[in-house]
C-alpha cells in the first residue's frame, strides 16, 4: 500500500524530502521504529503507558498518515517513549479539542516562533491530514503578519508551497480581500470580539489622544480591517489561532487576556481554551506556557460574573461613522513600490509575482503596508529605518530571519550606508541578543559585503 505520508516525502524528482525527513527524525517521526517493535525492556509497561503509546501513535497518524514512519529510525528508546506517550498520548490525544483545531493551534504557533522549518512543513502538512483546505492553510499564514510579521509568514508561506506541490494539491489564487472600507471594517470587527477595550483604542485613532494615533490607525485599518475580514478563513478560527501566537509570543499579558475574551465571545468555551493552554508547552515550553494562566483566568473571572462579558457602551457608538479609510489600496501600493526601487533597486511587481502561485495578496501587502505605509513615513530617513531593520532581524536571528536580513544589509547600503554603520548597527545588538545571534548576523552581512565588491568589480 502506498502511504499519503510516504507520497508527501518525495520530490518531483522521487528523492525523498530532507526537511520533511528531517523533522520527522527530530520530532514525531523518530519514535515510530523504538514505539513500534520496541525490544524486552518494554515488556513491562503497564497498562497505562500502553493506553497512552496507542493514543500517541494513533494522533501521530492522524496528522502524519498511516505509514508515517515506514522508513525512519529512532535517535533514543527513551526519547521515542516521551514524545508518543507524553507530548502525543497525554497531550495531543486529548479529547476536549479535535485533532484539526490542533493542527491550527500548532501551525499558528510554529509559524510565529519562526524557529523551526521542518515542524513547520510537518505541521502544515498536518492541517491538510486532518481536513483543513489549501486556502485555510493559506490564511492562516497571512494571518501571522499581524502577530509575527512579514519575514515569519513569508518563509511558512514557501513551505506551504513545497508542501502543496509535493501533495498536488491546488490552491485558489484568487484575490481574498475583503470588500469595503477598512476603516470602517477594523471598527466593525475591533467592537464585535473586543467591545469597550476595543472600543478605546479606536477613539484613540480617532482623536489622537494616544502615544502614537499612527499605530492605532493601522491596527483599526490594516490589522483589523483588512486582514482579520479576510474571507478564507472564519472568524472563530482566526480568534483561536490570534490566542496561541499571543501566548507564543510571551509577555503581552493584556493581550492574552484581550484575546481569551474574544475567543469566549466568538463561540470557544472555557474547557477548550483550556485545552489550548495544555497543548501549548508542547511547542514553546512551560515557562512561557504558564504566564498565560493569570490573565486567563482574570478572564474567565470577567465572563463569568452576573451578566457575562459586557456589551459595547453608548461611548463606542458611532466609531464606525468617524472617519474612512486614510488612503486608497491603490495609492500605498504605489507608494511601496517606489519606495522599494529606492531602498532595494528591485522590482515591487517582481514581490508579487514571488507568490503570485500560492498568496498574491501577501506580496500586495509588503508593498501596501511594509513599504507604502511604514518605510515611506516622513519621522526617518531611508538610511535610518534600513540600519534599524537591520539591527530589528539581527536581533531577533532566526532561520526565517536570514533572507530578509540580507536583504536589508543590502539595501542599508543602497540607502547610502557605509559597511561600518551596518555593522555597528549589528554590533550594537550584543549586549540585546547576545553573541551567536550577532555572530550569526554579522557572517550574513559579510556575504553581502562580499557580494557586492564582486559586482562593483576592481
């Protein structure tokens, strides 16, 4: 019998994928051989353990086929007995969420970290096992912008297009946007899951009165407006996915609660976010996991008072009415594609045609928003906003980091920095991100440096 899993592990080529090998190896699919036909020493496993190595294998094959560890083997006994058991049997098994809300649980989470390609690629292949369509996978990608920004969702969304390819599987390229006036759309939506706590940032967009109205408008209007109307992907969905990037992320606590309380109002119960709370130190540990608990129960806390969550005031009447959408879709796209010639010397079209196959609207949006709304703003110049971007990914220093890094090295440079400034701009990040993030950084700069003496010639 030939496996999907199997079939999902070859390129066009017929050589069998490493990142997908890779990660089975390194995660679910280096336990299948120790699990099952482990040696005497597991002859006396209770029953329990029993229970929960069934339960484990049986959700691995639910998100990774049948087959899926035909021809893996394991790196330790020990290891293999955790992960089936533990992360799997105790874990991902669980009744109170269903196998496929998982899966979106863990792309979300994944793709946000930006740390891990191959569980990524296993995971998305995942959200396809368990019954998720191509464009649902795809929003949930999109999704991440808001959460994790541009360079994380970028490097998922190529991973989901080798993931597709190796599957056959076709994805609707039709535009997803959503139709009306963003503005109006953002407040719509801010009111409907956040109600009064929504309700203030969008006065503050609309007067001024906050730190910055600039980021409060963007919030309402991109953020809001546009990507969480997207059609491709329900509301509740989103909603479930936005609370475990936000746990992932860490430390937004006002955020976390923000978002329990969209999720009660948008149809999840307690027990289930629950649930997703249980899952989440699979993926980014406990420590993290566990700063969520507090404003998760100042939550259920809320909700459950006489009355339940409460409904938008009068004070939140009419926001909607207050203003339009700043500027046309149109106009900031032709913005960022000229900001981007004078920054990168690239082509802002040659950026959508990048993923004209699988998310076309997620090239518009780098131009619309990245450049056209973020590094077209009078407060920086050029030079200035390229050595913070610089600066911005060396710090952060993940895999999905390395491209745009690189990137904006080059175009630091184009924007008339020298390679000593781009380098003090990285070196300015040690006592932030430490020394192998900037040691990273600074041999990502060097090719580019390299790069570009060998195109100026002698």
């Amino acid at each position: 019998m030939t496996s999907k899993w199997k079939d999902a592990e070859l390129n066009g080529d017929g050589t069998i994928d490493q990142d997908r090998r890779t990660m089975l190896k390194t995660s679910a699919g280096l336990v299948a051989t120790a699990a099952l036909g482990e040696p005497a020493s597991a002859q006396g496993v209770d029953a329990a353990a029993e229970n929960r190595r069934a339960k484990g294998l049986e959700a691995l094959s639910a998100v990774g086929g049948a087959d899926f560890s035909r021809t893996l083997d394991p790196l330790s006994a020990d290891l293999s007995r955790i992960l089936i058991e533990d992360a799997y049997g105790n874990v991902m098994a669980r009744p109170g969420l269903s196998q496929k809300t998982r899966e979106l649980i863990n792309v979300a989470v994944i793709t946000v970290l930006g740390t891990a390609r191959p569980a990524l690629r296993f995971h998305i292949a995942g959200m396809l096992e368990t019954g998720w369509n191509p464009r649902e996978v795809v929003e949930t990608l999109i999704h991440s912008v808001v959460y994790g920004g541009f360079p994380f969702a970028q490097d998922a969304m190529l991973l989901a297009r080798d993931v597709f390819a190796a599957r056959g599987v076709a994805v609707d390229t039709a535009s997803g946007r959503p139709e009306g006036d963003d503005w109006v759309l953002g407040v719509q939506q801010l009111l409907k899951t956040g109600k009064d706590d929504a309700g203030a940032l969008v006065r503050r967009a609309v007067d001024g009165s906050g730190p910055s109205p600039d980021l409060d408008r963007l919030t309402v209007e991109f953020a809001h407006g546009e990507i969480w109307n997207r059609p491709g992907l329900a509301v509740k969905d989103r909603e479930l996915a936005t609370l475990a990037m936000v746990v992932a992320i860490g430390n937004l606590d006002s955020t976390v609660r923000f978002h329990v309380e969209a999720c009660l109002r948008t149809g999840w119960t307690r027990a289930e976010i629950t649930e997703l709370l249980i899952q989440l130190p699979v993926y980014i540990g406990w420590p993290k996991a566990l700063t969520a608990v507090e404003p998760a129960l100042a939550a259920f806390a809320e909700a459950e008072k006489p009355g339940g969550l409460a409904e938008p005031s009068k004070a939140s009447e009419g926001l909607a009415e207050e203003r339009t959408q700043a500027e046309t879709d149109e106009a900031r796209f032709d913005r960022g594609v000229a900001a981007m010639g004078d920054i990168s010397r690239a082509s802002g079209h040659a950026v959508v045609e990048a993923f004209r196959h699988i998310a076309p609207d997620l090239g518009r949006y780098i131009l619309e928003f990245s450049y056209g709304d973020v590094f077209s703003r009078p407060g920086l110049d050029l030079k200035s906003r390229e050595l913070a971007a610089v600066a911005a990914l060396a710090a952060r220093g993940t895999a999905a980091d390395e491209i745009p890094l690189k990137v904006h090295v080059q175009g630091a440079l184009n924007a008339g920095a020298t390679r000593q400034e781009v380098t003090e701009a990285i070196l300015h990040m040690l006592p932030y991100a430490g020394f192998s993030r900037v040691q990273a950084a600074m041999a990502s700069a060097s090719q580019v440096f390299h790069a570009t003496e060998a195109d100026e010639g002698p």
